[in-house]
C-alpha cells in the first residue's frame, strides 16, 4: 500500500499511529505530497481530486480517502482489533470522538491558512475567532470527560491525541493545557504509548 | 432523536434522506439551528462545542456528530439494510464515494463563505480559485465512474447526489452538467427516488 503522505498533516500522523497500533505499517509505503489550498500537487491531485493527504493506493489500484475511512479499512485488515469497536455505544462514542479532534484540526488547520497563507491584508479577525472558539469550546467538553477515557486505545482517543499534538506543534501559544488538568494529564500518558513513540520516532526522521 | 438541523445544509439533506431510506423520518424531531462560522448559536454549541449542524441528540442524551456517523449510526437501527455495506470492496467504495461528496461540499461551504460571509476586502481570489478547482477535478472524475453506479443507493451515492443539488442550489452558474452527461443523467434519475423526493417536500414546506 502507498500513502499519500505529509509529515506534518495530523490526519496522516492518525493514520500512521493507527497503522502502527495493527502492525501494519511495515505495509505501507510512504509517498511525500506537498498539499496546499492554493498550490497544487498534481501527483496528489491525479490520486484525490480533492488534493489533500491522507490518501491510501491500494495494490490493486483502488485509492481511498479521507483519514477516518483509511483508517477503518486498516483495521478492518486485522481481526480482533480494538481500534474500530463493533457496533453499540462503544463504536459510537470513539466515532464521536474522532469526529471532536478532527473538528478541532479542521478549525486549526483553517486558522493557519488564514494566519500563514492567506496575504496579510485580506486576513479577517472574525475568522479567525469563531474558528478559534471552536477549538476552544471542544477542548473544555473533553476535559470534563477525559477521565472516562480510561484504557481506551480507538480511534476517537487515537484523533483526540493527534489533535492536542498538532496544537503543541503549531499553537503552543494557545496553552491548551491550562485549567485542563485531566486532559493534559491523560494526553501525557496516552502520548507515551510506544506505537505513538514509533511513529514520533520515524516522523523525526523523515 | 432529535436532529439539530437547518434546511439549507447539505449535510443535514444527506442525513435527512438517510433517514427516510430507512424508514426512521418519523422519529426524528428537527431542531432549526442557525450554524455560522462567525456568529455563534449558543442553543447548538451546547450540544456540539463545534457548532456545526448535523447533530443528533439521542433519547439518552448522547449526542452524535458528524453526518457520517449520524448516517451510520441511523443505518445501524435497521437490520438488514444496504445504505453502509458490509465489510468488503462495496463498503471501501461507498465509504470513499461519500469522502467526495463531502469534500465537494466542504470545498463549496468555504467558497461560499469567502464570497458571502467575508467582508469584500479581505476576499481573497486564490483561495475560490483553489477550492473551486478541488469541486471541478472530483467532478471530472465522477463523470468517468457514474455509469458504474447502477442502482447503488448507499451513503456514497446519496452523498454525492446531496452534493450535486448543493451545487444546483448555490452554485448554478458553474453548469456542472455540461460535458458531463453520465453524471447529470445519473443524478436525474436519482433525485427522483422516492426517500429523495419526500425529503425534498419536507424541506420545501419547512
């Protein structure tokens, strides 16, 4: 398998820690993409219309997209697993939380277009703040229901990790972590998980 | 239920049609909800910290985000049916069809937000230059897979065909059907199944 790949996209980094967590990385060959809203990656392009990473290239040609559903079909290769519960409560609330951390990246990543690419004299405030809010609103719910997370090692705690990890890299300023003792507590333990640290390991490197 | 929801978004029809497919309309109780990305409705920030619509407020209080995993949640309340297929290449397909149309629509919600919401000084022409681009590639290439798409109603071809009206609704000066006739004549025949039509009533009268 090939994946369109960025280092420093959260939702590729989801789809490396999950990967890793089913011992399938070893599987998946890493293609480089430079994605962008504005400037095209046609290598990209001719896999994901929609030009944005991840996207995974089957071997028999079959292209799937975007983060959650690579994600399942990785999981769905290895019997057993954890990372997709069946269906009941447990599928729902780790679908849930995935969709609260790429909530959250989807906000940070459009604060960053808008504060990073975007020319300075066209930049709104109010963008600006209402994504921010976002971000914001969520992080508070999730520290009111971080000490439920528990042992859970799924793809909802798997998002909600990589969300709190692109905001360490890219809004450090934000200090997500004040007045959030229990989430930083639970992401400090979570983010010490050696697939985690595998794939920390391998996208220092590369 | 109890489904947060706003007649215009696209998100909420796909969820809407979803459940008329299954013969769950009836149960749920829409809650009009005024999503915006600058201005805040306190009453759908309460349920979803993201303040977006879909979200679906279970019997139990569990609240459920974003349309894909209300639509699955849903599917999961009637056995035996066909709108999220099993494990296996029509699950992968319809998983992956709903990745497009979903990131048409998140493409043509940015646009409109850049052409609608944004002050006109700060618009910024490559940013709708680049998200239109994403819509007009993902286009192009469900116009060489339409004539694949038989009679599969499942949530990769209710989204797309969500996507499609969404364009017709917003955006019918880009005449998606030109040059693109497998496509326009599958969504003709589509739109007028019966769950699509009867949503369609519903959000015409309401």
């Amino acid at each position: 398998m090939q994946l369109m790949y960025s280092a420093t996209s959260p939702y590729v980094r989801k789809v490396m820690i999950v990967a890793q967590e089913l011992g399938l990385l070893p599987r998946i060959e890493r293609l480089p993409c430079a994605a962008s809203p504005v400037q095209l990656d046609t290598a990209l392009a001719a896999v994901n219309p929609l030009a944005k990473v991840p996207a995974l290239v089957l071997d028999d040609g079959t292209v799937l997209f975007d983060s959650p559903v690579i994600c399942e079909y990785l999981a769905s290769l290895q019997t057993g697993q954890a990372i997709f519960p069946e269906n009941g409560p447990a599928r729902w609330r780790a679908l849930r939380d995935q969709a609260l951390g790429d909530g959250i990246l989807d906000a940070a990543l459009l604060v960053r277009y808008e504060s990073m690419v975007r020319p300075e004299m066209y930049r709104w405030d109010e963008w600006r703040t209402g994504q921010m809010a976002k971000i914001t609103r969520t992080l508070d719910l999730l520290e009111t229901e971080a000490a439920g997370y528990d042992e859970r090692a799924d793809i909802g705690t798997i998002a909600l990790a990589c969300a709190l990890s692109y905001l360490d890299f890219r809004y450090a300023d934000l200090g997500w972590r004040d007045g959030r003792t229990q989430l930083a507590g639970w992401f400090a333990t979570f983010w010490q998980r050696e697939p985690v640290q595998a794939v920390m390991k391998i996208q220092a490197s590369a």
